[in-house]
C-alpha cells in the first residue's frame, strides 16, 4: 500500500461522546487513532461530547472515522450533521444508522423480508413486562431498545423479576423491548463493504463465564473465549454469512458493521438479535479478531474503513446543473 493510497487528508477520529458506552468508545478511538498514524495518516482525536463538530469544518478535515458507539454516534444524528458539513464518514448513512440502533424497527424490517429474529415485544410498564413474560416463556430477555454493549439487559427467569428488569432497562431508554430466550450457540459476524461488494468475515463463537456475556465480560476480563474458527458443524457457517449478508443489505448498511446471532441448540436454527453499524475497536472488540482471522490486521482494518468513507448526499448537488453527480461527489480519496 502506497503513501499516496493513503492520502486521505486531514482525519478527524471520533470518540468519547455523550452516549453510555462513552468508555468503550474512547478505548476504540484511541486504537484507531494509533493505527491510523503507523500508517501516515494524519489523524486527530475529537470528541463531539467536548467539542462543537462544526470545528471539523473550520479546522479542515477532510473525512471522520466514526468510533463512537451508541446515541449520538452510531444513531444517525452525527451522521446527519456529518452529512449538513460535507465531510465524509465512515460506516452506514443517516437512515440505515437510525434504523440500526433501534432493535424493534430493526426486527421488524427484518421479519418482513423473511430473516429469522427471536419474538418479541415492546413494553411500556413492569405490568405490559409480565404478560410478555407470560407469552414469550421463560428466560427472557429485557433490555433497552437503542443501547449496546448489553447495558441495561437483563434475563428473566421468574415472574417477580419483570418488574426490576424494566426498571433497569427503562433507566436508560423509554422503549424497552422483551426478547424470547434463544439456547444455544452465540456467534457474532463482521462484515465489511457495501452493496453486492460486501463480505462477511469468519465467525468468532463467544463463549462467556456461566453463559453471561455482559459488559464487564466483554470489555474488561479476559474470561470469555472467543474461538475462531468457531468450531461449528460442517455446513452451518457459510449459510449463517449469507443471513447476515442479507440482513446487512436490506437495512441499507454499508462500510462494515458487526451482527449478533444466537444459534437454537435443539433445531439449529440461526436467530438474528441485532446489528451494530460502529463496532467496537477495543483489545476485545470482535471486528478486529475476524478480521484478523481472514488476514487482515488492525491498522490494515482500519485503513479499509476509512477508505469507504462517503456521504449520503453530496453538498452541491442541488439540481441538475449542480456539477458532478452526487455518488461521484460523496467519495473520498480512492
């Protein structure tokens, strides 16, 4: 890879932000950060939670590589102001971002094209949390309906629970989503690219203390085993890609994103639970671990997603003599 493959211009890294996984975030940024420079990229921190992001225009970056997680980073709004800015981002537009995050809207997208999700409901009281409880069996799953990294989940497995599981999960959204239990093997998916050039990376197999893959296991033990290859049986892990693929291209993602799928552990039937379009790039982040599994190393990975950074809309493009097309605009440097 050439340096002038890696004229990039002024890179703006965003990290930190306002959202709950603030931590994980900064944790992100700073390795991409890090890897950005070995590779001669001029790249900066800024976080949106200290600085105003109509600075990345007066300072003048020329594309952001977004490692903010959450609300207010990977939900569409900085997206958006991104997209008023003209400067260029890594990862899915304002809409595919918007939809993403909300783990119901998802679902539902998802249903309608045919993809398998878990059953579910969206509950609004520990009561309307019961009678899911009630419908959905037991264990099921509680947790914010736009948060990550499993904060604020919780599993039920008995009636008198429901109320505390809302009341933790309602702390940090007003849509609070229950979830069927599904058994079984938990294998997440990178995927990198856009369009029918996406490709799904190999399956990592998360293997968490008692099954409890929560916040503290993921980021900050080394308990947890992550096995790649997975380790599945012959036949199962191509077509669980292809799922993902699927499920990737029908919520307009692009750039790259991770998927979390549950595999049921009696009829091996794989369920879609969510899409993260800003995965983690942290010590014990999963994209990276795939990626590393096809041959690509970290600052290699993140050299790829800054270069299929882009724009929804390009700035110019008001009519039709308005310059060059929008697509030919809203791509960065090759």
């Amino acid at each position: 890879m050439s340096q002038l493959d890696l004229n990039f211009g002024k890179v703006a890294v965003l990290m930190g932000g306002a959202s709950a996984e603030r931590e994980v975030s900064l944790m992100s940024g700073q390795g991409v950060l890090q890897a950005l420079r070995s590779q001669g990229v001029d790249a900066h921190a800024f976080d949106p939670a200290e600085r105003d992001l109509v600075e990345l225009q007066r300072e003048g970056f020329a594309r952001c590589f977004i490692a903010l997680h959450g609300r207010f980073g990977e939900d569409g709004t900085v997206q958006g102001a991104l997209e008023l800015l003209g400067i260029p981002y890594t990862g899915s537009g304002v809409m595919a971002s918007a939809i993403a995050i909300d783990k119901v809207m998802t679902k539902r997208i998802w249903r309608s094209a045919g993809l398998p999700t878990p059953e579910w409901r969206q509950v609004d009281s520990a009561a309307a949390t019961a009678q899911a409880w009630a419908e959905l069996g037991s264990p099921m799953i509680v947790k914010p309906d736009r948060e990550g990294s499993t904060i604020g989940l919780s599993k039920v497995t008995a009636l008198d629970q429901c109320a505390g599981a809302y009341a933790l999960a309602a702390g940090h959204d007003a849509l609070v989503l229950c979830e069927q239990f599904i058994s079984g093997d938990e294998v997440t998916i990178a995927v990198l690219g856009s369009g029918a050039a996406a490709r799904a990376l190999p399956l990592i197999r998360i293997v968490a203390p008692d099954g409890n893959y929560d916040y503290q296991n993921k980021y900050f033990t080394d308990s947890t085993q992550y096995l790649v290859p997975a380790g599945l049986p012959a036949g199962e892990e191509a077509p669980i890609q292809q799922m993902v693929l699927q499920a990737y291209r029908v919520l307009g993602c692009r750039g790259w994103a991770r998927a979390d799928v549950m595999i049921d552990a009696r009829t091996r039937q794989p369920y879609l639970l969510e899409i993260n379009t800003s995965p983690g790039m942290t010590g014990h982040s999963l994209v990276p671990m795939a990626a590393k599994a096809a041959g690509i190393d970290y600052p290699a990975l993140c050299v790829e997603v800054l270069r299929q950074a882009e724009l929804d809309y390009a700035p110019s493009a008001t009519g039709p003599d308005a310059g060059p097309a929008a697509g030919e605009q809203s791509k960065g440097a090759p």
